[in-house]
C-alpha cells in the first residue's frame, strides 16, 4: 500500500497532465485486482492477501490523487472533478462487490471441492451394495454438471442436479442416504450462493471501474490535445502512443477476464484449455510473429484434435485471395499456400465472423477442392479482427470426421483470435516504436551538434559521430562506459568549470543546467583549445528518478573567430584599417559623456586639399595608395591611445585622448608640418600634399554629439576659406556654428537641398545579357539604377561621393533615400512628371547602411508602393556589404519584410569588401551586383576571370542572378556575356543620364513597345 | 533538440514498462496456483525506535482513558497473546462491553481494524476506541492537556514532532507502535521458510486436514484469516430462534451498513496466536480451541470434524503461535 503511495510523491508538476501516470497507475492496480478475481472465480487463487491490497491501493491512490489534484484542476477542466467524486462513489460499490464476492466464493469453495468427494464415495457405497447402474450414471451427470456450471448463470443446471438426485434416492439405503443427504446440503449451500456471485461478477463487468478511469484518461488525453495541439504535438502523440500501448494492455486483460469468466463454464476442459491459454500467454516480445502464430496453431491443434488448422490473412492488396501464415497438420508445421476465398467456407467467416460445419462441409461447399481432395468433414472458422472492428483474416479448424462444435472450443477460437490480433495490433506498434527509436538514432547521428549521452553515475553510454571527431575518437566502443571527464584534458583554467563539472551539476541538481554555456576544451590527444557551447540536460523518469544526461556540444571555434572578424568589418574602413564613421560615432558618443576640463579630448578634423586632382589624374588604385601612405603618417604622428578614423573619401579623423588646447594644437601643428615634408609618388610623378585641419577640444559632457560634429566641420570650413594647409580651431560654444558664416557648412546644405528638392535623379541602364540592342534606345530603359547627384547654389552638380560622407555624418542618408523613393516611385506612377520612368520594368534604388538600421524606412517603402500603387515586383533595392554587415539584423527584417511583399534585393559591390559567402546565405538576396573591380579589363586578367565566373556560379547555384557593374567596353561585355552573366551595367553600355521628362510624342512611342 | 531526444528516450522506457508488465502478469497467473495459501508473516518494520518508546509507554498509560482508569494494555496484555482472556472487558464506567475484545497484535496484517467492519482505518478505529463512552470515554482537549502536563510527554514529544503533542502527532504515536506489534518467528513460519523439523508429524498432519476440510477457504494469506468478512452460519443458522441471547452486536456488519444481506458477517479472525487468545468467536462464548473447530466445521464448513481431526488441527493451530520481542507469546 505504501509502494502506491509513495509513487505519488514523483509527479511533481500539479496539473492535468501530471494526473495522466496517476490514474493509469489506478488503471495497472484494477487489471491487477480484475486479474486475481477472475482467478478467484476459476479457482486459481490461493488466497485473498492479493485482493485485498489491490483494493487497499485502488483506495489509497484514488484518495490520493482527489486530494492532490481537487484544487489545483484549471478551470477549464471543471467537469473532472465531478467524474473523480463519481470514481470514488464507483470504488466504494466496486469495494462492497468485491468484499461479497470474497465471501461468497469462500462459502461455497469447500462445497464445490467437497462434492465430487462425496458422489464418488456414494458411487463406491453403491457399488458395493450392488444398487443399479442407474444411480451410477446419475452420479456421473451430476459430477459433469458440477463441473461445468458451478458458476454459470443458468438454472436448468440444477434442476437437472436435483432430478439426478431425485433418481439416486429412490435407490437409496441408509448409508447412501446419509451421503445423499450430505450432497444436497452441499449443493444447497452452492445454490443459496451462486446467484449472488453471478450477480456480483456481472455488476463488477457492467461498473467497469477500468472504463470509468479510462473516460477520465480520455477526457484528459482529449482536453490536452485541444490545448497543445499547435505547441506540443510530440508530447500529444507521446500521450497517444502511450494511451495506445495501455489500452493494447488493458484489451489483452480485459478478454483474459472475460474469456476467464467464461472458462468457469468449461470447467471439465479446464487442464487443457488453461494449457492452452498459458502457452499463449506465455508469449515474449522477441519471438518473431511467424513463431508466435505457429506456436499458437500448435497449441489450438493440441486442444481440438483437429486434423488441419491454420490461420490465413488477406493476401496483400487483395480482397479475394488469403494467405496462410501458419498450418499445422496433426501436430506437423506445413508450408503456406494461398487460395481463392471464394466457395470456399472461409468467405462465410471473414463475412460473417464464424463458420461452423459440423459435417458435411465438401459438399456444402462443392467448389472448394481443397476441402473434398483432403476428405474434411468438420470446418469451424473464426475471424481475426482488428482494433478497428475490421476482418483482417481467420482462423479454421478442419476435421476429417463429424465433430461437434463444443461451446468451450468456440470461447476458445475466441480468445485465439482475439489474442493473434491483439498481437499483430502490438507488432505493428513495436514496429512503429522501433521505427521511431531507428529515426531518434539516426537523427542523433545526423545532427550537426555533438551528443553525448551519459548515466547517472557520469559514464558515456552514447556518443555521435560529431562528437567523436570533435573529440578524436575513432570508434564510439573505445569511450563507451567511460567517464565523461576523461575526454577532455583538465587545465588549471577551468576549475569548476568543464564539461564532467557542468555533467555532475545536472547529476546533483537534477534540472537543466545553464543552456549554452561557453567554455573553452582541450580534448585528449590534442593541444589545441576549443571554444564550445555546452548544454546538459537531464533524463529524468518518474519512477527511477535521474536516468543520465544528454550533453549537447557545439564547436563555436570558428564561429568566434568569424563573429570577431565580422566586428572588425563594421567597425574599420576596408581599406586603410582605420576606425570607420560607425566606430568613431560610437566612440565619440562614449568619450563626450566622459568628457570634463580635467579629461578634455582633442578632435581634429583632416581634409585633403588636393585628393581629387591625384585619383582623376592617376586613377583610383593611386587614390588609395595614396590614402595608404597618408593614413601610415598619421598613425606614425599620433599616440597609441589616439583614436584615428577615415570617414569616407579623403577626410579623416582623430580623436587626442587626454589633450587640451595647447597640446591638441602642437599635436595637429606637428601633423601640418609632417604633413607638407611628405611627398606622394605615383609612377614618374611626385605631389606634395597639404591638409586643411579644423580642431576643436570636448571640455564637458554637456555638449550634443550633434554640436560637436557642427563645430569641427565649421572649423575645417574656416581652414579651407582661409586658403587651406592650415590649421583653424573652434570652440563648441562658438557662436558661428549657428550664425550666418556656418552657411558653406554641409548640414544647412543637405538640409536644403531636400528641402528644395536640389537632388536629381539619374538613371543607368542595366541590360539584360540576352539583349540585342547595343545602342541607345528606349528599350535600354527597362532596366535601371537611379543614381543620385545633388546640384549646389552654383549651379554645378556634385557627385554623391561628394556629399554622401556628410550626409551620412549627419546621419541625413534616411531622408535623402526616402526622397529618393518617394520620387522614383512618383515618376513611376507618372505623377510627378511624365519620365522613361514610367515604362521601367525594373528600377533599382540604393538604400545606405543608415537607412537599413532606420526601422521607420520600412513602413514608409510600404506606404509609397501602395499610396503610388507601384508593382513592388519592379522594384529592386541594393543594398551593400559593408552597410548590410553593419546592420546585419535590421537588413534581414527590412529585406525579408520587403521581399514578402514581391520587392527584390541586390548587393551592391559584390567582391570589394569581405566578399563573404556567409552573407549571402543569412541575407535572402536575389540579385549579386558584382563589383566593377572584377571587370576591369577583364579580357587580360585570368585571375578576375576566374573569380566572376565563380561568383557567377555561385550565385546560380544558390538561385540568384548577377550582374556585372563597370563594364566599360564591348570587349569586356562579350567576355563577361561569354561566363553566363545575366545582366551587365556600366559606362560601355550606358553612361548614368538625368531622368528627363519626356515629351507627349515620345510617349506614344514608348506606348507602343 | 535535447528536449526532444530526452523524450523519445524516456518514452522508449514507458514502453519498455508497459510491455515487460504485460509479461510479468500474464506469468503471475502461472506461477500463483503454486504458491502457498498461506504465507509466512513479514518481520518487523523498521521503525522511528524513539516513537516506539513514546507508544509504548503511552500503551501502557491509563492517563488515554477519560477517568485514567484504563490503559491500552488493561484490555490487551502483550504477554499474554494481545488479549486479556475475558469474554468482555470492562470500560471505564465498570461496565461490559458486548464484543470479546480481539488480540491487539498483527492487527496491520487484517484488511479492516475492527471485527465487525465498523471501521475502515485504524486512525478512526483509534478515535472510537479512545473517545467512545464505551471505552476510554475521553476527550481530546483532556488527553491533549493530560499529557502537555505531563514533563517527559512534552519533552519526548517535542524531540520527535516539531508540533510536539497535537491529534495528528499521538494518532501518529499509536500508528507507529501498532506496525510494531506483530508476531512473525512461529514455527510454522520457519516450516513454511524450509525448516522441516519446526513442527511435528501430528502438526504437519493438522495442517493437512486443515486444508483438506477447506478452512483454507477463509483462513488463508499471511494472516491466516482477516482478509475478508464471512457470515457466522454459511450452512445453518448459529443462532437458532430459541436462542434467546441474541444480541445486537451479534448482527455484525449489518450494524455498520443496516443491509440485511451483511447480518452476520464478520471480519474472519487471523488465526495467528489463536492458541494464545481463548475465549473465542466474537462473544467470547466459546472457551476450548476443540470447541471452536468443531463449530467451525459445523456451521461453516457443513463438515462433522471428528475427535482426532480436531486435535491435529488444534496441534496444527498452536504452531501459529509466534513471537514478541524475541519471545514466544502466551508461555509463563
């Protein structure tokens, strides 16, 4: 009783769900006490101690799960609590039955046991004083009516009893009197019993206290489904499967008692038919199905005498053909054979569950050769059925002489069938199991993660092949059984704080350890640390507690690596090594909150007077040597803990940690001058370069960022004005920054030209490489770029390398794209003015990296497309490495986003940054704008050849397009067109042109293409 | 992915569960015709040793009747078999009570506490007993003050039950004690465990006829009896019209549940130490074990049980003396 109870204190969680073990623990103990009563009944049960601590644990449990589970039952599941009160109402009747059977059953054993005792011994009284045979022959239908119907719930018996008795007595003399007088008490006292215990044995079967669980389990089962049907539905099929298994269980207990019940009847065929059962019962798990049906037809054939048995199924997608699965002749295993069911008696089984014929059965069934060519006579046939109430095949009996069908042999073929199909219904699931079990073992094996699987006391009971090669290991057996800790190398580091530690924390504190846990390992036979996540979880189990713990590792070796190389990306310009205007940003925000009179900070602001004269005069490869060069020199000039930055283009600058007025000026004042010593060479040229330096020094945390970035441009505006190479110093607080002099500052410059609509949009075909135009026309139009250039107060037009830095230093590039859109879109439309615009089929628009963390920009895309009713298919966005990098997870929300609605995505320069296929994978992108560098005169350059083609490839092969940037000639446009590149764009095929409005002839023209 | 392997596995074991049980049961109805009918008793439990001491001092203290005239152990003398060998005892008034007071041992071992089924547990059997006007006629205000005045209650009371002395905590006392009181060691436990010399040739054969007159039928299990209710009087009425002494405490189980078909059946008495608690029957009106086996065939068993059977049952029924304490009971 206390085993039962105890077993309560496992289920920890208090819900409807932890109550599932609880009531099938209730159900096992009912099977257990159905089991001893049908015992009871047929007179196996040596005593009643099972009974009673059956019916012991039923109370104790029931009690035990209304008290712990009445109050905390959610609301929902209200109508539980009625269905437990009716349980225990069910119990306490069950519980009275049951005490009344007991009694019963012991009343009249003696009397059952005790009456063949006295009929024989009035046989022999009656022999020896020579009475008739008559009396004798009445004794014996009295002890074969004895027999058979002690317990059996029809009364012609007795009458039958009493007329034997009646016969005895008229023979009688006064010893035979004394035993007839001694029977009858006898049979008396069976008679004044047995009503009740048939009584009681039906209530018991009607009640079904197992039923009334199980409404419960299924009400449960039912409600969890409902809840957990989107979140959980392993838990839910585990919850089924298991459900499944136990009322498999349940069926094979529930046909053993009623098939028990109906064995009292048969008490003379009692031995064999109970060897039979036992040898069926005696099934094991690991017998093959084939073996289990042979030995289940050896059996049958042993109790029948039959000539042939055999048990057939449906021959596979047929419904006419069977196929036997066992035959047994005589006691002889025959081979199987197939045949036709029709004529023959089998048809009549699987149609009406049973055939009986007694005799006669070849001519009954004249087509049926078989039945003629093996003389049977007898045929009695029993359908297999299964879970589903469907005839799945049968089971015959076949006899070469007439027999009858005795009612204990058809119970019998019952409990055959029921058990084969109960068997099958159980195969079939061990199947589904092991199946289940194959795939837990190979996805185990499959997973990119190492599993370690471990006992209770730290041995490795499991390893997968990802963990063996993390570890060195060459087979699995050589570290099974093993401790965890002996697959890594202890270090001083980690104390407390390894693999075997996180396992015996999981061991002792039996919940889940710190998910994902980094640690650095040195496995055995290596010297090479690795960075790993860890995670330990135990397997816990209801009954034996803590099972072992699964540990799932993961090799972030290179992820790290990779993570650190990607933040270096962010943070510095690719091309001199400096900090970028991200890093400097972030910086300088830190360093202004810092910022007092004792912790000034120097920022000086370094522009290049001549920068633009060297890369138009020698190119772009001499631009950036000579930003190299320049950029060595001022690191050289400055101190270790000065923070040097490029912004963009030929600007620079730094930030003097810890320096005041005078030594930020002798700083900068020492950099003019190295500065003007320094001579650039390019090829046979030499330049001499100069700097305009605008200085100003952070005294105080009060200053905005803003106010700061406003003074030292103004600063650097002051040096130019004054004629450049030279240095100009201003204060925060200097009044100019907002006066009339601070106009030629870029902030009031970009302001207005959005204001004013002072950007104008340009446009670059892009042509598909299939395309035959090779001159300019209207169909070259199809495809673009917009392109943007801002025209000034003067009049010129400025190139967004130009303008883009500042932009972007005042963090304006979000609005500038937002005018872009919104007038690209509008054009699109034709509303604004009437463009080529409008019959593009395909209009790529830049968005800068400032833009992508801009969470607003977004909406306001999806806002234009609809106000402007544009088809978001003929919208591409390009975006580009770096600035996708920088804000890797705003650009895959605003590209997933984006590209749900039917917009595409490129990356721009595709090649000029870290070029990492990394990328491409986590960005869902369509389009690979490869960088102009990869072009380049193309036709001499085997290396760029073979990278284009490769990145061409790439790009295919993960379902996306390319397009080549800078093509300049139609040499370079025929190679690149040769690799299979979709689309090319560049100056040899158009230059960038001003969107013109077109006029009214132009655009029925552009209708009619 | 962990969550999801610790699952499969864990439900691979469900079903490892469920199977082999599936197994175990079905072998069970294999084995069992062979097991004995009746069983050897189970030793002693083992025990908070300092509750033992509390209960037993407590058994012995008349301070657990209402007028501290009666202790447990007035009514059930431990040496003497768990019983005082009266028909009835007398409750705190003086008076009689009507049904023959039962031995206190091996009480744990019977399915209901009390004979005529009054009772389910023995927590409520306890109540009744201590707070009946019947029998010890207390209270549990009193009982909980008498022993809180009592110095070494208190004290050895508070060393066990951080509440110190409250209902649940001397109900927990008297539970303790009463798993203590149980008598395994007889010898036909040791013959049942292998020892065939424990009893003798004429025991052997006793308990033989035992079986054999089919008292086994009720007397069975490692009690020996007191798993199940059994009218006095399967095959004749016990008590005939002209007898006059019927009683009301003579209906038994009919008194708890007033179903007509309950009158007359009683808690089937464990035979363990039979020999030891004369008088016998639940009034006590019956003084020889010979007596009893011959009304026992009579009237339950529709048998006449001759002279020499009923002294090979009787020898067979005096092996089921067993011990207390390391002493054989009843010998003095």
């Amino acid at each position: 009783m206390w085993e039962y109870y105890d077993s309560f204190h496992h289920v920890d969680a208090p819900n409807q769900q932890s109550m599932l073990p609880a009531l099938n623990q209730l159900l096992t103990v009912d099977q257990r006490l159905q089991n001893s009563l049908v015992k009871a009944r047929v007179n196996a049960l040596s005593h009643y101690d099972d009974i009673v601590n059956n019916m012991e644990a039923l109370s104790t449990t029931l009690a035990a799960i209304k008290i712990k589970y009445q109050r905390l039952i959610p609301e929902e599941m209200v109508l539980i609590q009625p269905k437990l009160s009716a349980l225990l109402t069910t119990l306490s009747q069950y519980k009275k039955t049951v005490e009344q059977i007991k009694s019963d059953l012991a009343a009249t054993r003696n009397s059952i046991n005790y009456l063949p005792v006295l009929i024989l011994e009035s046989q022999t009284v009656n022999v020896n004083t020579r009475l008739q045979n008559i009396s004798i022959n009445a004794h014996k239908q009295m002890l074969a009516l004895l027999d058979l119907h002690a317990y059996s719930d029809n009364n012609y018996w007795y009458n039958d009893f009493l007329l034997a008795l009646e016969i005895i007595r008229k023979n009688e003399t006064l010893q035979v009197k004394i035993y007839n007088d001694q029977i009858e008490k006898h049979i008396r006292n069976i008679e004044a019993y047995r009503p009740r215990i048939v009584q009681n044995y039906a209530i018991i079967d009607e009640q079904s206290f197992s039923r009334s669980i199980q409404n419960l389990i299924s009400l449960i089962v039912e409600f969890d489904k409902e809840q957990h049907k989107s979140t959980d539905q392993l838990q839910t099929a585990l919850q089924i499967v298991t459900l499944l298994v136990s009322i498999i269980a349940l069926l094979s207990f529930y046909h053993a008692s009623v098939k028990g019940a109906e064995l009292v009847a048969e008490n003379s065929y009692r031995t064999r038919v109970n060897d039979a059962l036992a040898q069926l019962a005696k099934f094991d798990n690991r017998v093959p199905r084939g073996e289990f049906l042979d030995n289940c037809m050896a059996n049958l054939i042993n109790v029948s005498n039959a000539y042939i048995v055999f048990v057939a199924f449906f021959k596979e997608g047929s419904d006419t053909q069977m196929e036997t699965m066992s035959v047994n002749r005589s006691g002889e295993k025959l081979s199987n054979f197939t045949y036709q069911l029709e004529g023959a008696p089998c048809e009549h089984v699987i149609l009406n569950h049973v055939c009986v014929v007694e005799s006669n059965v070849a001519h009954l069934y004249p087509t049926d050769e078989m039945l003629s060519d093996l003389e049977l006579e007898a045929y009695f046939g029993q359908a297999i059925i299964d879970a589903s109430g469907k005839t799945i095949g049968l089971i015959a009996l076949t006899y070469q002489q007439t027999t009858k069908y005795e009612s204990w042999l058809r119970s019998l073929m019952g409990i055959f069938a029921t058990r084969i199909s109960i068997e099958l219904e159980r195969s079939k699931a061990i199947a589904a199991l092991h199946k289940e079990h194959e795939e837990a073992i190979t996805t185990l094996n499959s997973i990119a993660d190492s599993v370690i699987r471990v006992d209770s006391a730290g041995l490795i009971t499991n390893i997968n092949p990802v963990a063996c090669q993390l570890f060195g290991i060459d087979q699995p057996s050589d570290i099974v059984n093993t401790h965890i800790s002996t697959l890594t190398i202890q270090t001083e580091g980690d104390a407390g704080n390894s693999i075997s530690d996180l396992v015996s924390r999981c061991i002792y504190r039996k919940g889940l350890t710190n998910n994902r846990i980094e640690l650095s390992i040195t496995p055995r036979n290596s010297t090479k640390p690795l960075l790993v996540t860890v995670s330990a979880a135990p397997i816990l189990d209801n009954k034996v507690g803590l099972l072992g713990v699964i540990v799932v590792m993961s090799d972030i070796t290179n992820e790290i690596k990779y993570r650190q190389e990607l933040t270096y990306q962010a943070n510095h310009d690719s091309l001199t090594g400096l900090c970028n205007r991200r890093a400097l940003n972030a910086h300088l925000e830190k360093r202004v909150k810092n910022s007092s009179v004792n912790s000034p900070c120097g920022l000086l602001f370094i522009d290049m007077d001549r920068f633009k004269v060297i890369n138009d005069t020698c190119g772009h490869s001499a631009g950036d040597s000579l930003l190299l060069e320049f950029s060595s020199l001022l690191k050289k000039h400055t101190r270790s803990q000065d923070v040097l930055a490029r912004l963009g283009g030929d600007e620079f600058f730094i930030c003097l940690e810890n320096a005041d007025l005078t030594v930020t000026t002798e700083i900068a004042n020492k950099l003019l001058q190295k500065i003007r010593q320094f001579r650039f060479k390019w090829q046979s040229h030499e330049f001499q370069i100069t700097v305009s330096i605008g200085l100003t020094i952070i005294d105080s945390s009060e200053y905005e960022q803003s106010q700061v970035v406003s003074a030292i441009d103004l600063a650097c505006l002051k040096a130019k004005k004054s004629g450049r190479d030279q240095l100009a110093i201003t204060s925060i607080d200097d009044p100019d920054i907002t006066s009339q002099q601070s106009q030629g500052l870029w902030i009031q410059r970009l302001n207005k030209a959005i204001s004013h609509n002072q950007f104008e949009l340009y446009q670059q075909p892009i042509v598909k490489a299939d395309s035959q135009s090779d001159s300019l026309d209207f169909s070259l139009y199809q495809h673009v770029e917009i392109l943007l250039r801002m025209r000034d107060d003067s009049g010129s037009i400025l190139m967004p390398h130009e303008f883009m830095t500042a932009a972007e230093r005042y963090e304006l590039m979000p609005r500038i794209d937002r005018w872009v859109v919104e007038n690209v879109l509008s054009r699109m439309a034709g509303q604004t003015e009437k463009t080529s615009l409008m019959f593009s089929e395909f209009v790529a628009i830049n968005l800068s990296g400032q833009s992508l963390a801009d969470k607003k920009l977004l909406t306001d895309i999806k806002q234009l497309i609809k106000q402007y009713d544009i088809n978001p298919k003929q919208l591409c966005f390009e975006i580009t490495e770096t600035s996708a990098i920088a804000n890797l997870d705003n650009a895959i929300h605003l590209v997933k986003e984006l590209r749900a609605i039917g917009c595409k995505f490129s990356l721009d320069d595709f090649g000029s940054g870290l070029s990492s296929y990394e990328y491409i994978k986590k960005l869902p992108i369509d389009i690979l704008k490869i960088d102009r560098e990869f072009t380049q005169q193309i036709e001499h350059d085997q290396v760029n050849q073979v990278i284009l083609k490769s990145i061409i490839d790439v790009a295919h092969g993960l379902g996306m397009q390319a397009i080549a940037e800078g093509i300049e000639d139609l040499i370079s446009y025929n190679v690149v067109k040769e690799m299979g590149i979709d689309y090319l764009q560049g100056y040899g095929i158009a230059r960038p042109e001003a969107i013109e409005p077109v006029d009214e002839a132009s655009t029925s023209i552009l209708e009619t293409i | 992915m962990t969550r999801a392997i610790s699952r499969i596995i864990c439900f691979s074991l469900i079903v490892f569960v469920i199977c082999s049980s599936i197994v175990r049961s079905q072998e069970n109805i294999l084995t069992s015709r062979t097991a004995g009918i009746l069983l050897p008793l189970p030793p002693v439990p083992e025990l908070d040793s300092r509750k033992i001491t509390l209960g037993e001092k407590l058994f012995n203290d008349p301070i657990l009747s209402g007028n501290k005239s009666l202790a447990c152990a007035s009514c059930h003398e431990l040496s003497l078999g768990g019983d005082d060998h009266q028909q009835f005892s007398l409750n705190t008034q003086g008076e009689r009570r009507t049904i023959n007071t039962p031995t206190v041992f091996n009480v744990t071992h019977n399915f209901k506490p009390s004979i005529a089924g009054t009772t389910d547990s023995l927590d409520i059997f306890y109540r009744v007993n201590l707070f009946g006007k019947k029998a010890m006629n207390n209270t549990w205000p009193k009982l909980l003050k008498a022993l809180n005045n009592t110095p070494h209650y208190s004290t050895q009371f508070a060393d066990v039950y951080p509440d110190g002395i409250t209902q649940d905590s001397v109900i927990d006392v008297m539970l303790t004690f009463q798993q203590s009181l149980v008598t395994p060691g007889s010898a036909f436990d040791q013959w049942l465990f292998g020892n065939d010399t424990a009893i003798s040739e004429q025991e052997k054969r006793g308990y033989g006829l035992f079986q054999v007159y089919g008292c086994t039928a009720c007397h069975q299990g490692k009690n020996i009896g007191g798993n199940l209710y059994q009218k006095l009087g399967v095959f004749e009425d016990y008590y005939t019209e002209e007898n006059v002494s019927l009683k009301t405490s003579d209906y038994g189980l009919y008194n708890k549940t007033n179903n007509e078909e309950d009158r007359f059946y009683f808690r089937v008495p464990s035979l363990r130490n039979v020999a030891t608690t004369a008088p016998y029957l639940h009034d006590g009106s019956i003084d020889k074990l010979d007596d009893v086996i011959a009304i026992m065939g009579q009237y339950q068993l529709g048998r006449k049980i001759n002279q020499e059977d009923r002294s090979d049952i009787a020898a067979f029924l005096t092996t089921l003396t067993g011990t207390y304490q390391g002493k054989i009971l009843g010998l003095h």
